[in-house]
C-alpha cells in the first residue's frame, strides 16, 4: 500500500482505521506490536521487517478513524461518505509530461504547515507561463486527503468577467464544499459571501483560487481568515503580486505562530536540468534525446529561458512537426525553429504575456518598453532620473511591472527580466506598436534610419555602435528625430552645429574613442543625464566647454575616463545630484569648483588609485549623502572640516592600510548612520567625538588596527551593529551596556579579548546576535539568560560554567573543552542550528601544554553526560570531536548534519532522519559502518572524509534523491554499490581513495560532473572510451593562489578569493602558515598540477619559509610542460620586480639562510623559478589602488580562462 500510494503522485491514498488500537500502538511506541513484530524477525528476517516497521509508521502519520470507545455505527456512515466522496471526487489533471521540481513543492508545503492550528493563505505569483496553475494542481492533488471538503475554482480572471460571473464562482464553491443545496439559495454577491462565512465556519477546507487579477475576486470568495475553521488552507495563484496585498486578518489570537497575511512564493523560472527534462519529455516523449539532438535540445532551452510555458509549446511543436519526416527533414525544421525563436517568442507564449501588458496604463507600458530594448541588468538609478523628468511616476511604475513579473529588481539594484519577457517587448516595438520602430537599437536599423535624414515624430530612444570603422553623424542627420529623449553611442564622432536640436533630450551615453571634438553649441537645455564613461577624453578635451550650459544635469558619470587627471571645472552643473569618477586611475585632483554642487548628493571615486586627497572643499558639500571611496594602497588624506557634511550618512573606507586616523571633527557629521574600517590596520583608535555621532547604526573595525574603543562609545544610543571581529582589541570598553538599541555584537577571532567590563552584555536588552567565538573570553554574565538572543556563538579553550541561556535562541555555536559546563540544548525549545565543537588540538596562543591539555579533557569527557535529547525544532547539526552522539534517532526535522572528528565506530541511521538532505562525515577515523543509510529518502548532498576503516557504503544505491557526492581519502573502500539507481546524481567528486577500483552502472546516469580531484581517478575507473567521459563537464581549479598568510590573508587574499567566487571561477588558496604536514603538502601540490591558473603574491616574508618557493618551482615546471595551457599570473603585493629578480637584498638574505638547510640544486631551482616569474607580466599593487589591481587580475584570468577553454 505505502509503496503504491508513494509512488502514484497523489492518485492513490491510504486512510487507516485504528479499530481497538492507539496510533501510538501502530507506530511501535508500545508492547502491543512490537511482541508480534520481533516473532516475524526470526522467520522473515531482520530486512523485510524493516520495510514493515517503516509502514507501519508512515501509515500511523496518516489522518484516520478512531473507532475505540466510538458508534460503530456513525463512523462507518462517515468513513462510507469520505471514500465515496474521494472516489467521486477527481484529481486535478495535470500533464502527463510534467516535471516536478520537488524544492518547490516541499517550499510551499512549509508554508502551508497542514495539520497545523489556525487558517492560512498562500499566494503563488509569478510571470504568466512561469507554472502557477500546475504547481497549485500538483499542491491540490498532494493534499486532498488532508481536508474533510476541497475546491479548486480555475481561471477566477476570465470567469469573473462575465456578467454574474463572481456570483457563479460563490456557487461552485459552495457546492464543493457544503453541497448543491446550498450553493442554490444565494441570488447575490453579498448573500453568497454570508453563507460561505456560515457554511465553511465549521470545516477544515483546502481553497484553491486560480489566476486572480483583482483583489475583489478574493475579497468576495475567500476574504478573512475567520471565515473558515482552523486548520483550513487557501491557495491563490495570481500573475499580480498586488493581489497578496489584501488585508486577510489573523485567525484567532490564541493560535501561536499564526502568519499574519497571506504568505508568498514566487514561482521563478525553472532550474536548467528540470526545464531540459521537461523539453525531452514533450519533444521526445522521452527522459532522453537523441544523441544528435542533444545539443539542440540545449540551446533552444537556452534560448527560452527555462520558462515551462514556451519549454512546452515548443516542445510539443516539435514532437507533432516531426512525427512523420524523414530524418534530414525533421532535422531541417529544428534548426528553422531555432532560428525563428532567436527572433522572438511563439505566438502561445506572446499571447500569455500580452494579457498582462495589455491592462498597463500607457505610461508604465513605455517604461516596460525602454526597459525591454535597453535597460535589461541595467542599474535602475539613471533610467529613473530620465523617466521623472518626463513625468513617468517610476516607483509607482517599477512596483506595477514587479509585482506583475514583468521586472525585478535585483540586489545589486539592477533590472531583471525574463528573455522571453524581454524578447517579447521588442516584439511588440518591431511589429505590433501603433509606431513601429519607435526604438532602435539594431545597428543596421539605427544607420537606415539617419541616412534616410526622413523626419519621424514616433523614435525617442536609439542606440548607435560602431563597427570598428570610422563613422561620424552630422548634426543635420538628428534634424529628423525632434523627440528623442534617450541617445547612446559607442565609437562614433559627432559633427556640425546642434544649436537649438534635440530639445527633448534627457539621457545622452557616449563612449568617445577619438579626443578631437568637431561639434559647435553642443549643449542640450533638458539633459538630465550626461555618461561619457569608458571614453578616451583628457584635461583639455574640447567638449567640456561646449557643455557648461547644461544647466539641468543631474548625473555626470566620468568612469573608467582613465586619462583624466583633474576633474573638470563643475562651476556650470549647479544642479549636479550625482558625481561619478569611477576607476579614473590616472585621477590626481579634484577641482576646487566641486565646491558650487551644492545639490550633490553622490560622489564616487571607487578605483581612483591615484587621487591623494579628497579636497577640503568637499566638506563644504551640504547636500553629500553618499561617498564612495576607493580602495587604495596609498595615504589618502580627508578633509579636516569633514564633520561639517551633515547630510552624510555612511563613511566606508575598507582596504585603506594607509589611512592612519579620521578627522577629529568626524562627531560633526551628524547623521552619520555607518561607519566601515574594515581592514583600515594603520588606524590604531577613533576619536573621541565619535561618540557624537547620535545616529550612527553600524560600526564595523574589523581586522583594522584598533586596539580599543573609547568610553564615549556608550553615548551611541541608535547603534545597533557593532563588529570588532579580527582585532587586537583586549576588552569591551566599560560603557558597553549603554549600547541600548545593539543587535549585534561580532567580536569572532578576536583573540585577545577577555571577560573585563562583560557585565555590561547583560544589559543589552535588544541583542540578537553575539559572536564571542574563538576569544579569550571565559564565561558569560549570569544576565544573558534575560536577554532576547537568536544566534549566539561562543567558544574559548578555558570556558567555564555557562549560565542558562535564553529560550528564544535560533542558533548556537559553541566550541569548548568542557561541555559539562553548557547547559544542555534539549532547554532552547525552539532551537534551529546547533554546533558544538571541542578543541581537540593546541595552538600557541594557549600557552598550554600537552600533558595539561590531555589531563583537561580526560576530566571533561569523565563530567559529561553521556547523551541526551535534541531538541525538536532542529534542522541543522554540528558535531566535532563529541562522543558519544546525542540522540538523533527522532530528529524529524533535521535536514543537515555534520559529524567532525568524533569517535564513533558506526552511525545510527533510522527512520526519524527521513527528511534529513545533507549528511556531511569528517575524520572520524575509527567510524566502520553506517548501518540504515538507504533509509535516507530525502538525501540530497553526502560528503565522507578521512574515514580510514569504512570498508563500504552500504544503501548508497538506494539514495534516489541523491545529487552530490563527494568521497575523500576513504582508503579501505575498493568498490562501491550500483550507481544505475542516482538518477539525480550531478556531482561525483573522488579523491585519495587508493583502492577504489570499480563504479557500476555510472555510464547510465543522465548527467555527473566529476569534481577537481576525480579526473586521474576517472581514468583508471571507467572501461568506457576517453571521448565518452570528456563529452561530460571536467571542471578542474581554476585558479591556485600561493602566499604568505601574515602578509597579506586578511587583505587582498580574501577580496580576490571572494571575487573569483563571485565570477563563478573555482580558487584554491594556499596559505603556507596551514600546510601541516608533508602529507599535506603533496596532496597541494597534486592540486596545483590540475590548476589552470597560477597567482603568486610576492610579499615581504614571501621566501622566508620553503613552501612558498617550492610551490613556485612547480608552477613553472607545470606550466612549461603545459606547453601554453597554462599560466602564472604575479602580482607584486608590497615589493618591487627588483626585489623578485633578487636583484636587492630582500629575498637574497633569506635564500642564503635556505642555502644553509635545504639541497645546493633546490635552492637554484628556486631562485630560477623567481627570476622566471618576475619577468612575466603582472600586477603591482604598491602604487595603485586594490579596486584597480583586483579587477585587472579578474579580467585577465577571465580572459586567459576563456583561451584555455578554447585550447581544450
């Protein structure tokens, strides 16, 4: 039955009777059936009683009938009327090649919470075609047995149109849910949402509202949460956010953690892999393509989008138009689809969208317009300025278009929009627009349009590349275009006179490429936006005078002009709002005009390595809020008056190392509400009038120079985040407790702080986040159980009795030697994320010795008690070094669990860790067995590291959810069970497992990346052919970083790490001061040997230790037997190409010390390898800024990425 119902996506259910038993007996809380359960193991064996214990506990879960100490007779009429109500009752359809993404659905159940108390409303919204209905359809047919009545009303939107026709969706509802004869006494509207409120008061009913576009359609079926009886859910599915908007109450106050509103989930486009699977379902009626269809399939998924909608049209066309052709014919319609949809989407899909454009108001339409043909990931600031000054509404308009799905706005402030969305947006410009071409921005189109030199009213926006050859427009070329108000070139000159042309001009964006400028009154009276970014203009570019009359300019942006070296004179942009002088490198000064923006509100000089100083005519600048600053290796001195920018209300300055101390006047800036030092390690202290600062938020000195704070810190009532993490700080300053208002408190890796002035924590009373982890604090102020906390993380090797902690934490971290002295987690009844890590190794800033440090834990682990339980709301489980293991058999809610180093010969694995996605196994080295795995059902993500005596991995091939896979120095494993069963495998990572010697069943799987570390074990895997496993992704790193670790970890290390990542390029970095051991190191240099990319970061104290040289040895060795595959990108942290070529006495002193230790041919080969390498082209850091240096470096491993992929 339980496999049956499992496996029918909610056709089948099952509804249990307990007839003279408690579930409690069914689920085996009892003696009743386990007496009979341990009989059948001595004859059927302990594998098939598995399966019944299993079933037993899933049906016990189900919602059934209680007959004990009940009429027989009444609940046999009401189990006869619930079976013939479900066997009448029909499923919601949903398509036979429909792809289930099972994240969104186990999202929305979460929403939903069924079985929980109270009433519920979950709004689905999303772009039309996205998949709302299906994904309700499918939640519908999921949750049917759940609910004593249930009712799905389609197409709310096209129904209710008609005349009468809310009335019709009342009375299908109620006949649904309470029976015909009621839904046919209601004559009107108002009478129906009365007897809905009466009838429905008393059930648990699931509501399903499809495709809603007003909010009165919600308002007369289903409006407030006290209609219904608790534990009712209603789903809505609308393509208007607004819709959610409506005010549906709270269901009763007694119900705790009752939602107020109606919960949302957007419905984005589909994942990559689920839309291609759905693609070959439709096109193929398969889960497979055609070999010589596969690449096919991708680029036209690839082109759609991964919208559902168009991934089936297209699919289902194309199943249909090849049914009866021969090969080379169907072949021949592939590629005519492909090139019809590269011009824009089906007509299913525009008609979807066009009901949606269609209801824009004419205004919001032109914005949708503009945004389709050229703001797509567009930052949205300048687009604005443009639209406000044509009177637009923007913010009312961007707030329709999202909530319609039309845009996003991404985090990055940036529009998002569907290609589709966009593809039909130009659609709409090209052929259906009451003026066609009314934008231009095909190049072919723009140079027909002004060669015609024909007048045309309609054109308010063109674009204009060029091509690479010169080409000019003649001011008598745009006589022609009266209205445009949006104007972007690139490449091309302009000449004649523009005396009293383009009057409507709002946006102009050009990338000047020759400095000459030929053009004579070139001033327009309504710009508002001025971009003459990335141009090749200098100081005395002809240009600047021309446009002094542009008295309306609102935004200059100069970036990436890096020619300039003074800024223009600013005396005739009064109205200047924004100042863009973005990675202008060559950038000294700023003039002294800046003085007369008095409107200014932005000034950006991000990347402007050269500049020295902010001039003091800056802190004249009433209206400044924001200033970007640049990132810079260099001294960069501020205004001494810079407290006078009252308007000011951040102050960022990480990465300045040279900056060594604010202005004293800083307390003057008043509405100062962020400061940032982060990385700022010349600045020792802050001035005292910081504590002036009355609305100053955040404060964040991270692994700057500060040593402490001063007491007038406690002055900073509205504070609420403080980060001193990384810094040398020794104590909390004794005014910490004034800090009311502070919700964080980050003082991670500060090593040196101690207990002193800790009372003060207790006072904070709305802290919600602490972070004391791995300081030398000891212990906790009694008062921290009064405070409010959600994620607390504490640990010190000298820890001592922790006081009761606060009930509302979320999160805890603790690391300890001692974990008798923490209270045990079972008290935090709604604790979420656990961590619990004992210091099992020394370092020396304990001062501790060996045989203390073992006579410590031998006493610690003879304290602890040996388990207990976990408590009952945690999803998330961190183990180092604890034994043995808490209770973890029932955690029905955890979903990742991490076992570090803890000394256990096996895992228990049961039923209660179903939902449990990612189970991560570190070093635990005496671990042998983990009995019960296949019971993971929910697996998603499983890691096994350093587990010396595991033999095998029994149940792997059952984990059919399972997508990653990662095995790593497993040294005993020589074969692993069938892999045929993963058929969501995508990522098998295999490294140092010496003895592993078989997989079968890979070769079936629909898709797997092997890992960087699998590719020497691939080979000796697979009997398959080496062209078969290349057509696969091999990713292998892409970048190595080599330095030394106190030089330069905490500043350019960590911002280019992170910047590779964020440019979706794999980066191993190798700190020297972490290799611990030989072992270690061969493993790095293996990993160095499948790395495309070598970045060396001369420093200081680079050659002082062997690592460091020997890993540069083997970077030229690799990259000469690479034969140009691979490459060595230097750059020069805090040192001079002289002093690499060991032509000073920098590296030479310590090579001679080396020479003393180390092999005569070694330490050549080292000081050839140095030499070698400060010849090649790199990047120096010690006169230029970091933005400057970091971005150079991206784009050149981009670039050089790009041409090694070619190669390959």
């Amino acid at each position: 039955m339980v496999k049956c119902a499992s496996t029918s996506n909610g056709k089948k259910e099952i509804l249990p009777i307990f007839y003279d038993v408690n579930t409690d007996d069914v689920k085996l809380k009892t003696k009743l059936y386990k007496k009979a359960m341990a009989e059948h193991q001595k004859k059927f064996g302990s594998n098939k009683l598995k399966q019944w214990e299993d079933a037993l506990l899933e049906v016990a879960r189900i919602k059934g009938w209680d007959l004990k100490g009940k009429c027989q007779g009444e609940q046999i009429e009401l189990i006869v009327e619930e079976v013939s109500r479900k066997l009448n009752s029909r499923h919601k359809i949903v398509t036979e090649y429909w792809v289930e993404d099972t994240a969104q659905v186990e999202d929305i159940m979460k929403l939903l919470d069924v079985g929980s108390n109270g009433v519920r409303f979950i709004g689905i919204h999303g772009m039309g075609g996205v998949g709302k209905t299906t994904l309700a359809k499918v939640m519908f047919n999921k949750l049917l047995s759940h609910f004593e009545r249930y009712s799905f009303l389609e197409d709310v939107r096209a129904s209710s149109q008609s005349h009468g026709g809310l009335l019709e969706l009342q009375k299908k509802l109620l006949s649904d849910l309470a029976g015909h004869g009621i839904a046919n006494q209601i004559k009107d509207v108002d009478l129906g949402i009365m007897m809905i409120k009466k009838a429905l008061s008393n059930k648990e009913v699931l509501i399903v509202l499809d495709d809603l576009d007003k909010k009165e359609q919600l308002e007369n079926l289903a409006g407030k949460s006290d209609w219904f009886c608790s534990g009712s859910r209603i789903i809505i599915t609308t393509r208007d956010e607004s819709v959610l908007m409506a005010q549906v109450g709270v269901f009763g106050k007694e119900v705790l953690n009752q939602p107020e509103g109606i919960l949302r989930y957007e419905v984005c486009e589909m994942r990559f892999d689920l839309a291609l699977h759905l693609f070959y379902k439709h096109a193929f009626r398969s889960d497979y393509a055609p070999e010589e269809y596969n690449a096919l399939s991708i680029e036209i998924v690839r082109i759609v989008g991964m919208l559902p909608l168009a991934v089936t049209v297209i699919g289902s066309n194309l199943f249909d138009w090849g049914k009866d052709l021969e090969h080379s014919d169907k072949k021949e319609v592939w590629d005519e689809t492909l090139k019809k949809l590269k011009e824009g989407p089906f007509k299913d899909v525009q008609d979807t969208l066009m009901i949606s454009y269609k209801r824009l108001e004419d205004k919001y339409q032109e914005i949708f317009l503009d945004i389709a043909c050229f703001f797509v990931n567009t930052d949205k600031t300048y687009p604005i300025i443009m639209w406000k000054d044509c009177g637009y509404f923007p913010s009312i308009a961007m707030r329709v278009l999202s909530q319609r799905s039309f845009i996003k706005i991404k985090e990055d402030n940036r529009f998002w929009m569907h290609d589709q969305v966009r593809d039909f947006g130009r659609y709409i410009v090209l052929q259906i627009y009451p003026c066609k071409f009314c934008r231009v921005w095909i190049r072919e189109d723009a140079l027909k349009l002004l060669e015609g030199k024909k007048r045309n009213e309609d054109v308010v926006a063109l674009s204009l590349t060029s091509d690479g050859c010169s080409r000019s427009i003649e001011s008598k070329e745009l006589v022609a275009l009266p209205n445009l108000r949006f104007f972007r070139m690139k490449g091309i000159d302009i000449l004649g006179n523009f005396e009293n042309l383009l009057s409507e001009l709002r946006w102009f964006s050009w990338e000047i490429t020759h400095k000459e400028f030929y053009a004579k009154s070139f001033q327009f009276p309504n710009l508002v936006v001025l971009d003459l970014s990335r141009s090749n203009v200098e100081d005395d570019w002809g240009g600047w005078s021309q446009m002094q009359m542009t008295k309306k300019l609102k935004i200059l942006d100069l970036t990436d002009c890096t020619k300039l070296t003074r800024a223009p004179d600013f005396s005739n942009f009064t109205s200047l709002e924004t100042l863009v002088l973005a990675r202008c490198s060559n950038l000294i000064t700023i003039h002294p005009s800046i003085s007369k923006l008095q409107l200014l509100e932005t000034l950006n000089v991000k990347g402007c390595g050269s500049l020295r100083e902010l001039p003091e005519e800056v802190s004249s600048l009433q209206s400044l809020k924001h200033i970007v600053m640049p990132e810079n290796f260099q001294p960069l001195k501020l205004p001494e008056r810079f407290g006078n920018l009252k308007s000011l209300l951040g102050l960022r300055l990480s990465f300045h190392p040279k900056i060594c101390r604010l202005p004293d006047s800083i307390g003057g800036a008043m509405n100062l509400t962020c400061i940032t030092l982060r990385e700022c390690v010349g600045i020792k202290e802050l001035p005292s009038s910081i504590g002036e600062l009355k609305m100053l938020v955040e404060l964040d000195v991270s692994n700057s120079g500060i040593v402490e704070l001063p007491d007038l810190i406690g002055n900073l009532k509205k504070l609420m985040v403080l980060r001193i993490s990384r810094t040398k700080m020794k104590e909390f300053p004794h005014t910490i407790g004034g800090l009311e208002m502070l919700e964080v408190l980050d003082g991670y890796k500060s090593w040196d702080l101690t207990d002193k002035n800790l009372e003060g924590i207790g006072k904070l009373f709305h802290l919600k986040t602490l972070n004391l982890a791995f300081t030398s604090v000891s212990r906790l102020p009694p008062e921290i159980s009064r405070l409010h906390l959600q994620k607390l993380e504490v640990g010190s090797i000298d820890l001592q009795q922790v006081p009761p902690l606060p009930s509302s934490l979320k999160f805890l971290a603790v690391q300890a030697m001692d974990f008798s002295l923490v209270p045990h987690p079972s008290s935090i009844p709604d604790l979420e994320h656990l961590e619990l890590y004992r210091f099992s190794n020394l370092r020396s800033r304990y001062h501790s010795t060996r045989r203390d440090y073992d006579s410590k834990l031998k006493a610690a682990l003879m304290r602890e008690q040996p388990c207990y339980q976990l408590p009952s709301h945690l999803s998330h489980l961190k183990l180092k070094s604890i034994s043995p293991l808490p209770q973890i058999s029932n955690s029905l809610n955890l979903r990742v669990l991490h076992l570090i180093e803890c000394p256990i010969s096996h895992l228990p694995v049961t039923p209660g860790l179903m939902h449990l996605r990612e189970l991560n196994i570190k070093r635990c080295e005496s671990l042998e067995e983990i009995p019960g795995l296949s019971l993971l059902r929910s697996l998603e993500h499983l890691e096994l590291r350093g587990l010396n005596r595991l033999v095998e991995i029994q149940g792997l091939s059952e984990l059919e959810t399972l997508q990653y896979l990662l095995l790593s120095r497993c040294d005993l494993i020589g074969k692993l069970p069938n892999f045929s069963k993963l058929g969501k495998l995508q990522h098998l990572e295999l490294e140092a497992c010496p003895n592993l010697r078989s997989i079968e069943g890979i070769e079936g799987l629909e898709s797997w990346v092997f890992g960087s570390r699998g590719r020497t074990i691939l080979k000796r895997l697979f009997n398959i052919p080496r062209s078969t496993w290349l057509c696969h992704r091999l990713p292998i790193t892409d970048v190595f970083l080599s330095f030394k670790g106190p030089d330069t970890h905490h500043s350019i290390v960590s911002y280019l790490h992170s910047r590779m990542i964020w440019n979706q390029m794999s980066v191993y970095s190798d700190n020297d001061d972490l290799r611990s051991n030989e072992e270690t190191g061969e493993k790095i240099l293996g990993l160095l040997a499948n790395s495309n990319i070598y970045i060396p970061i001369f420093s200081r104290n680079y050659v002082s230790g062997h690592w460091c040289l020997r890993v540069l040895a083997y970077m030229v060795k690799c990259t000469l037997e690479s034969k140009g595959k691979r490459r060595i990108l230097p750059i020069f942290y805090d040192v001079e190409i002289d002093d690499v070529k060991l032509k000073t006495d920098l590296y030479k002193s310590d090579l001679d010390k080396h020479q003393a230790n180390f092999d005569h041919d070694e330490v050549k080969s080292w000081k050839e390898a140095l030499i070698k390498v400060a010849a090649l082209r790199g990047f120096i850091l010690k006169n230029n800024s970091y933005e400057e240096v970091l971005q150079s470096v991206t784009d050149e491993v981009y670039k050089a990425r790009k041409l090694l992929d070619v190669d390959s």
